[in-house]
C-alpha cells in the first residue's frame, strides 16, 4: 500500500448519519455525516477497550462508543466518560485518529498519508460526471489479491483477445496483435490510445454499434492515476457515442482488493439500460477475475527485471516505475517494499536461502 494519496474508499450515498465501518489499507476505519452532511472519518477503535466505534452512534455531530459511552468530536479528542465523576481528567490520549475527506464524482475520498495540504497530489479527474448528458450505474467486485494486480489488469490491452475472446474481444479475437501505441505521461498518471479494427465476429450489442459500414476503428484510452484508480474511456464508431468505466480498486489488504466502479454512457441515458450497462461491466470483470486471482507472485515485481516485458505492456510499465519512485520516496508499506523478483537468480536464491535458515530456526525452537 502507498500512503500520501487520496483514497476512493466509498460511495457517497452509502454514508450516512449511522457510523460506516470501513477496512482500507490493512486499517480499520469509521465515516458518518453530522447533520449538516458534512462527512468525517477516524478510526474506528476506541482507545478505552478496543470495541468497534462503527457499532455505536452519532449525537450532535459526535460519535459515541457503543461499550462505555465515550464521546468523540469530529476532530477525534474525547469530551465525556460517563462512568468517571465530576472533575475527574480525560486522558490525554483518549482521542481517535482522523484523516481528510473529500466527496467527489459519487465516492468517498480518504487521505492517508503525512503531507501538508498544498504538497498532496490531486484527487483525479472525472468531469463527465458532472456534464449534463451522461448517465452513470455503479457496482462492486472483491477480487482474492494484491491491488497493483488487479489495477493492470485494467489497463492492459493485449488480454481483451483472449479473456473476453466470447464478449467484449469476440471482434478482434482472430487479430489480436496491437499496434505501437505513445504513452502520455502526467504528474501521478499516464494513458494510452489504441483503435481496435472489428472483425464481422462481433456479437450482440458490440455487433449492432460496431459493425456499420461507414465506421471508423473503435478507440480506446486506458489511464491509470496513482495508487489504485483505473479509467478506461470507449470511443465509439457511430456518433459520439462513448462509455467510461472508472474504477477505484481499494487495497483492503495485502491479499484483498475491492473494486468499486462507475460506469458513465453518453448515449441511451433512460434509466431503463442501466441494468444492461452494469451487467455488462460486471460479467468483463467476473471474466478477469479468476485469471488475475492466479498470478504469482500476488503484488506486481518493483524492478522491472521481475518480469518479462513486450511493446503492449509500455502502459504497466510505465505504472510499475511511478509504483518504484513513490517506494524510492519512502511512501510504501513493508508488504509492497519486500517484493522478490523471482527471475533474478541472486536474489532467488538468497531469498530461499533467508527462508531455509527461518525453517530450520523455527524447528530448534
């Protein structure tokens, strides 16, 4: 996990004035609203006993836990024990961590981190959430592994032929090749442009939007943000007819990823289609998920020698060496910085070495 951005923990409408327990970033947390609607996240584990915050309640913009009755303010300090008497001191370190929000695009956003306010990296960019004339569905997937996994997985083209050779790839399954394509390269963010050249094996609702004879290549752009957001935006060949799939894929923990995702359309906006645009999003994932669950090891290499590399994979190269300058800053996790590259034979054969010893250290004890 790599601290000093912001998060897209949650969707906007599932907080409310009931405290929301929240598991990101091997961290438990808590997010309600005050009665203003003004949202604010600490942790969710009272110093006192342990007990989880997220099974108590708000009262006047506080937060009490559900054990002893201990009443926290939004900015995390304790201002009443019920079971202490008149004049007796709260503790010093009766108080909750609280970390940053913002409400953006329909999520959540969580800092976590240890930047001053000016110094942290924007929230991404979504404006078409905000553009009349577009139509956005949600949904949700947990995936059983690292999320630097999953998140190239989104952004990898060179799959679609072969994972969703019976869906969204059956047009270019028998062509799978994909051109040399630029990169471009943002402060914490990157993106690619390729066009795919639909064959007449296009099924379904691909078939009727793509197979028209006056239409130009479908185009698409993948973009990553850092850590952990993936956006992919279709560009269709009728019209102006374009899908965006912005995904945010929250690292539950090392092993666990939960991607919360939003679909936007700029064509057929009547309610009515929503259920087919989320089914569809869902079934591409569901369809990666397996293969992606397989991958060993779980968290991408961090030197690029730790796997092998083509011209298609420019995009996840480019992720993995920004993944490299936030652990060179010291804004990664122990779990992200002790990645073994297994193709080193050095450092494959010290790594087994170091695990023998353990081994045999274990059984003398």
């Amino acid at each position: 996990m790599l601290k000093n951005f912001w998060y897209a923990c949650e969707l906007s409408s599932a907080i409310t004035s009931k405290p929301k327990h929240l598991t990101m970033l091997n961290q438990e947390f808590v997010l309600y609203r005050n009665s203003q609607g003004q949202v604010f996240a600490l942790s969710d584990r009272c110093p006192h006993r342990g007990a989880s915050l997220s099974n108590g309640w708000v009262e006047d913009g506080c937060i009490r836990c559900p054990y002893h009755g201990w009443k926290y303010q939004a900015d995390g300090s304790c201002i009443e024990i019920p079971a202490n008497q008149p004049g007796v001191p709260i503790p010093k370190k009766a108080r909750l961590n609280t970390y940053p929000v913002q409400e953006k695009y329909g999520f959540i956003w969580l800092f976590w981190g240890d930047l001053p306010e000016k110094e942290r990296p924007p929230i991404p960019l979504l404006p078409e959430f905000d553009t009349p004339g577009w139509r956005a569905v949600y949904g949700e997937l947990q995936w059983n592994t690292h999320y630097t996994r999953v998140l190239e997985n989104a952004i990898d083209i060179s799959h679609v032929p072969f994972i969703h050779r019976n869906s969204i790839g059956s047009g270019i399954a028998d062509q799978p090749s994909i051109e040399e394509y630029d990169v471009r390269v943002g402060e914490w963010s990157a993106s690619a442009t390729v066009t795919a050249n639909q064959s007449n094996k296009t099924r379904g609702f691909w078939k009727t939007i793509l197979n028209r004879q006056e239409s130009r290549p479908l185009r698409v752009t993948l973009s990553f943000y850092m850590p952990s957001i993936s956006r992919l935006e279709f560009d269709f060949p009728i019209g102006h007819f374009k899908i965006i799939l912005f995904i945010a894929h929250i690292p539950i923990d090392a092993n666990t990823t939960l991607s919360k995702w939003i679909v936007l359309r700029n064509f057929i906006t009547l309610p009515f289609a929503d259920r087919d645009a989320r089914k569809r999003a869902l079934k591409t994932m569901l369809e990666d998920k397996p293969i992606i669950e397989s991958q060993i090891p779980k968290v991408v290499p961090n030197h690029l020698t730790g796997e092998l590399h083509v011209p298609s994979d420019n995009l996840s190269i480019v992720y993995r060496k920004f993944r490299k300058k936030c652990l060179d800053m010291g804004w990664g996790e122990e779990s992200d910085v002790n990645v073994v590259d297994y193709t080193d034979d050095q450092i494959s054969t010290d790594f087994l070495y170091q695990q023998i010893q353990e081994i045999a250290r274990l059984g003398n004890s």
